[in-house]
C-alpha cells in the first residue's frame, strides 16, 4: 500500500494541472508550480497576454510572469520513467489516480470553476468565494478545453464566459476602426474647410479689382459723355483736370501692434502693444543683442509686414516735439548708426524741435505745414510704390516718397530725443480707424472718412 501511495504521488506530480495528461516539455513558473510549455502559454495567450506581462498561476494564483518560464529537465525524465513503466495504465483501476489534490484542502480536485479558469475541490466549491460562480465536473471542462485544441470549440459547446470575450475583441477592433475613421474624417473636413477660406479669399480679391476696374470705367464713360456735348473750339481748350472722388475697396485700413523684439533698450510698450514711449535710463533686457533689435536709434517697428497691395495706418503724435514714422525695409541695418534715407531701405517723415518738419530723402526735403498735425495718417501703394503721408487733423496731403519696392516692409516708429521729459509723451495707434478711404485726383490726395 506504501508503494502504490508513492506511486500515485508521483504520478500525480507527472501530471499537468491544465491538461491533465502527463506533461509535455513542462516548465517551471515563478511559483515553482509546473505545467506543459504549450499549456501554460494558451493560457498566458486566452488571458491576452502576448509580451512579458504579469499573470496569475493557474494553479495557485499567485503572480508570475512569461520571461520567467523554466525547463524541468528532471521532471521531464521522471515523466518519460513514468511513461516507460505504463504505470497510468497499472493505476487506471483506481477512478481518482492521476488527479491533483488541493493545496488548500488536501482534497482531489474533481470540479472546475469557470469565472477563476481553475480546477477546485469539493471544499472549495462550497466556500463563500466559489459558491455564485458556475462549476462543474473537470472531465466536461477537459473535453471542451481539448476540442477547442484541435480545431477550435463547436459554437454548441462554446461556454457564454468565452463568448463574452469574444464579443469584447470584436467590440474593441471594431471601436478602433471607428476611431481611426473619426480622425481621419476631422482631418479631411480641416483640409477641405482651409480650401474654402482660400477660395473664398481669391473670390474676395477678384471681386474687388472688378469693382475698382468698373470705376475707372464709369468716370471714363462719364468724361467721353462729357466731351461729346462740348464745342470743338473747347475741346482744344486746355482746362485744369476736375478732380472726383472714387472709393478704392482694394485699400485696407490696419490696426497697427507693435514688435517688442525690435525695440531698442530705452522704449517702454504698452501691455497690448499699442502705444510706446521713451525713458532716460536703458532698460536691462536678455535680448539686447537680438539682432532684430535697434542697438542706437530709439526706433520700434510694427509687427505686420507688408509684401503687395494697398495698406493704411494712423498714429496719434500729439503734442511731442520730436517723432519719426514712416516705413523700413525687413533687411534694413538696426544696429549702429543709421542713416534714414531710401537708399538704406526707409522712408520717414520727422519732427524736430517742436516745428521742422523733413522728408528724409537725400538730401532732406524741407516741408511746411498750416496746420500742425496730432494724428498721421500712412498710406502704402506697394505696386505703385509710394508711401504717402496725410495730416488727419485738416486732412491735407503731407508729402510722397516714389520708390521702387521689393521685400518685405514694415510700419516705423521713431521717438525722438528724451528732452529732458519733454518728449515723454506716447507714439499711440488710435482706437478707431476710418471706415472708408477714397481717392482725390492722382495717387498723392485722398480723402478718409472716420466712424
């Protein structure tokens, strides 16, 4: 009786608890437990485990892992002993040979709980934790497992827990692809949505220069109109051109900021970029040697840059005795002495002491004005290339600079020397920018209407 128990000891150890056959190649887990290679990696693999990912003992648990596998050669050899001695078919007259016992109750594992995919005793099934789960017979749990080894469990014996895994597979592939299409619906539908803005905007541009074109063409047919009905002796009369107005819609006003980069090291900007003025101290700035920056002239430029088309601006100067506006070339040298003038790549208008007003050409263009100006208005003709300035104050035309542009250009802020605070106060860009812009006569008179 002492043989036959050792015997069907080890036997039992012979056994894998998965298959419950004799194991196949069995291996070592991080527990100690042993199982086949094959058993023990489907499981890993039904539980989704397809890298090197924590997983629980089959048998005991406990928490182990896949890189962890170890070959038991000396298990091996004693289940091949085992299996040359037929001592399966010597015990096979006893209905419990070959069955594990419970590490827990020392009883035959007989049953098998489907929520823990474990085998379990009658003891356990009876505990508070086994006790709502569905159990039944191991052999009806072994044949389903066995069939599904060899092509697959027939949807009749499939248990409702696998399919439940199933549908959730299926429901996370599918919710991926539905993903995956949402994102690249929202991609197509931006692409197609920037395609619009840019069509719309050609459309926009297009409209205009058919309004401006059908102008020129009512005040051409408007004078043929006129000459017809004149004697011959007064066409040959030479008589001063009749200046009309005309609105250029292609002419946009722009709300002017400030670039804090360019700054030299004495200006002081307002919080929304707005307004600058000049102090007597410099300020102590970590970008003092950007090279956008103005190193000597108390000099700001404007953020936006013009490359085509018809721009207009306003800056309030108030009262100062000393400023400069205008524009600069992008390239223009910032830092040294500077020079204004087109030749260097700026077109300015100054104020000095209080009174001189100059055109800085080269040489200067001295300039007389009736009415001193608070508030200056810049209009930019990049194709045409003139930079024209205008007193808002009585809406007279202040002078012309014709050039030849190529480049980016930017709006210019000049502050003028401190004066001992008397030049404190601020370049300011107005609140609000006139609603219409119109043409008087040649490109060098305008008219603006304010709001």
């Amino acid at each position: 009786m002492a043989l036959a128990g050792a015997l069907e000891r080890l036997q039992e150890e012979a056994i894998c608890p998965i298959c419950l056959e004799y194991m196949s190649e069995p291996v070592s887990i991080d527990c100690g437990h042993n199982f086949c290679r094959g058993c023990i990696a489907k499981h890993c693999q039904e539980k989704g485990l397809w890298a090197d990912g924590p997983f629980s003992c089959p048998q005991c648990r406990a928490s182990c892992h896949r890189s962890s596998f170890r070959p038991n050669r000396q298990l091996a050899n004693i289940v091949e002993s085992i299996r040359q001695l037929g001592l399966r078919g010597g015990l096979a007259t006893e209905p419990a040979a070959g069955t594990p016992l419970c590490l827990q109750h020392d009883e035959r594992l007989k049953l098998f709980c489907e929520e823990d995919e474990e085998a379990i005793c009658v003891v356990c099934r009876e505990s508070l934790h086994h006790r709502p789960h569905t159990i039944y017979p191991i052999e009806e749990a072994a044949q389903v497992y066995k069939v599904g080894e060899v092509g697959g469990p027939h949807p009749a014996l499939m248990h409702p827990r696998h399919a439940g895994k199933k549908r959730e597979r299926i429901v996370s592939e599918f919710g991926k692809l539905h993903r995956l299409l949402a994102d690249e619906e929202k991609l197509l539908l931006q692409k197609l949505e920037e395609e619009e803005k840019r069509i719309l905007l050609l459309i926009n541009e297009n409209l205009a220069r058919l309004v401006e074109q059908k102008c020129l063409l009512e005040e051409l047919i408007l004078e043929i109109k006129e000459k017809i009905h004149q004697p011959a002796d007064g066409l040959l009369k030479v008589r001063p051109l009749k200046p009309r107005l005309s609105f250029h819609p292609s002419l946009t006003p722009v709300d002017v900021t400030l670039d804090p980069e360019t700054a030299h090291p004495e200006l002081t900007l307002s919080e929304d970029c707005k307004s600058v003025r000049r102090g007597n101290k410099k300020l102590l700035l970590s970008l003092f040697d950007n090279p956008k920056r103005f190193s000597t002239a108390p000099v700001v430029l404007g953020s936006q840059v013009f490359y085509s088309g018809r721009c207009y601006w306003e800056v309030q100067v108030g009262d100062k005795p000393e400023w400069g506006l205008g524009l600069c070339r992008e390239s223009a040298s910032r830092k040294g002495n500077i020079l204004f003038s087109p030749n260097n790549g700026y077109w300015v208008l100054r104020l000095q002491n209080g009174g001189n007003y100059e055109a800085l050409t080269s040489p200067v263009s001295p300039l007389t004005l009736n009415v001193r100006p608070r508030r200056i208005g810049i209009f930019l003709d990049y194709e045409a290339g003139e930079i024209s300035f205008y007193n808002v104050s009585d809406r007279s035309h202040v002078y012309t600079f014709t050039d030849r542009f190529s480049g980016n250009l930017r709006p210019l802020f000049f502050l003028g020397a401190f004066l001992g605070g008397r030049n404190a106060e601020p370049l300011l860009q107005p609140l609000h920018l006139p609603s219409q812009v119109t043409k008087v006569g040649n490109l060098s008179s305008w008219e603006v209407v304010h709001c």
